[in-house]
C-alpha cells in the first residue's frame, strides 16, 4: 500500500479490527502528501467487498488498480475443519477475489490493472493440515488465468504474485516454523514486504502492459 501510494496512487485499502493500525497507516500516507482511505471490511461478506470498491470510487472519482491481498491460514488435518471454517477459508482466500473483480471490472478503463496475491503453496505444499489453504490459493491461479482472458477485450490486466514465505504477522520470520521454511528457500530466509510489494508496483505499472494471466513466483527459490 504505502509503496503504491509513494508511486503516485491514491489508494484505498480494507481492515477488519485493527483499526488503529488502518488509521495510523492513513495519517503516514498524507503525510508524505499521498491519498488514503482506510475502508472497514470482512472480506468474507460480500456485501462489506462490493461496497468497498463501492466507497473507493465515491471517495477517488474512479478505480484504476485492484489488488486482492487478504487471506487467511488455518493449518489443521484435514478431517478436523468443520463446514464453517471451510466455508470461511473459501470465501476469504477465493470468492472474495472474484467478488472484488465482479465489482471493480466494469469500472476500470483500458490499462486498468488487477492484482491478486496467492501463495507459492498453490504449486508445493510443504506441511500436513495444509490441504484446504493450499487449495484455495491454486483456485485463486485458475481464476487469475481465466479473468485474464475475460477482461483482455477492455485492455486490463490480470496476473497473481505468489510469495513464499514472507515475514508477517501472521508467518515471522522467528517464528515455530522457521527453521524447517528456511531450509526449503534456496536463498536461506524469509521475504520481507518490501520485496513482494515491488513486484505488484511493476505489475501496477504501464511496463507491464504486455503481461497478463500470469502466475509470478516471489519466493527465494522455494524448493520442496
């Protein structure tokens, strides 16, 4: 987000609970005298997606760049998830990318960009009681292979980045899982934020004009 905004964009970005952090993340945007809008949203409700884009182009007169970026992981074996939390993996990982799209789409021009983030795990699945998030994130690459094409006729991009692991709050890089993921990275450590987000400037870019429906690896050289 903020690597968007430093490049000119005005964005507009969703949050569940954290909404001291979504504010702070506003003020530091305007700040550096960019454009920000901080939109209270469960990507797992469709209405709370649609009216996001919805209140983005209220507040920015239009939308030119979508990146679906929320996710959730819940790793456990696979005959102990119940429908509920199933569903809600599904709907947060997956329906709410074609739900943002569905309502982004036709609002975007020529040139308009869509990225979606995924996950290396769509191609590699390194743990047990990984099925249901490795699932969910390859159906997010079949779906970016067919959007792409959908929306090819009205000139705008599709791609998805798939990180590897990537030091977050929700996988640290001192986290219990580390030392076994390190191993597995041909360059031996986790991604940092900055290294996947400049990956989605470019795809957000007019250098990247000619690329769509790909899938691109930001992972360290992932090897399982």
């Amino acid at each position: 987000m903020k690597r968007l905004a430093g490049d000119g964009a005005a964005v507009a970005f969703t949050y569940v609970n954290a909404q001291n952090k979504a504010d702070e993340l506003v003020k530091e945007i305007e700040a550096s005298g960019g454009r920000a809008l901080a939109v209270r949203a469960d990507s797992a409700d469709v209405e709370a997606v649609q009216g996001a884009v919805a209140e983005t182009v209220k507040a920015f007169g239009g939308i030119d760049i979508l990146v679906n970026n929320a996710g959730m992981a819940n790793l456990k074996p696979y005959d102990q998830f119940s429908i509920e939390e199933f569903d809600k993996m599904v709907a947060v990982n997956f329906r709410a990318i074609f739900v943002a799209v569905q309502a982004a789409g036709p609002l975007m021009g020529a040139g308009g960009r869509i990225i979606n983030i995924g996950s290396i795990n769509a191609d590699s699945n390194p743990f047990p009681g990984n099925s249901l998030y490795t699932a969910t994130k390859a159906a997010a690459a079949g779906l970016t292979r067919g959007l792409a094409r959908d929306l090819a006729p009205a000139g705008i991009t599709v791609n998805i980045v798939q990180p590897g692991p990537t030091d977050t709050d929700m996988n640290p890089a001192d986290g219990p899982y580390a030392p076994i993921v390190n191993g597995m990275i041909s360059l031996g450590r986790y991604g940092h934020d900055f290294e996947i987000a400049s990956m989605v400037a470019y795809l957000a870019s007019p250098e990247a004009s000619f690329v769509t429906g790909a899938t691109i690896n930001v992972d360290g050289g992932v090897v399982i």
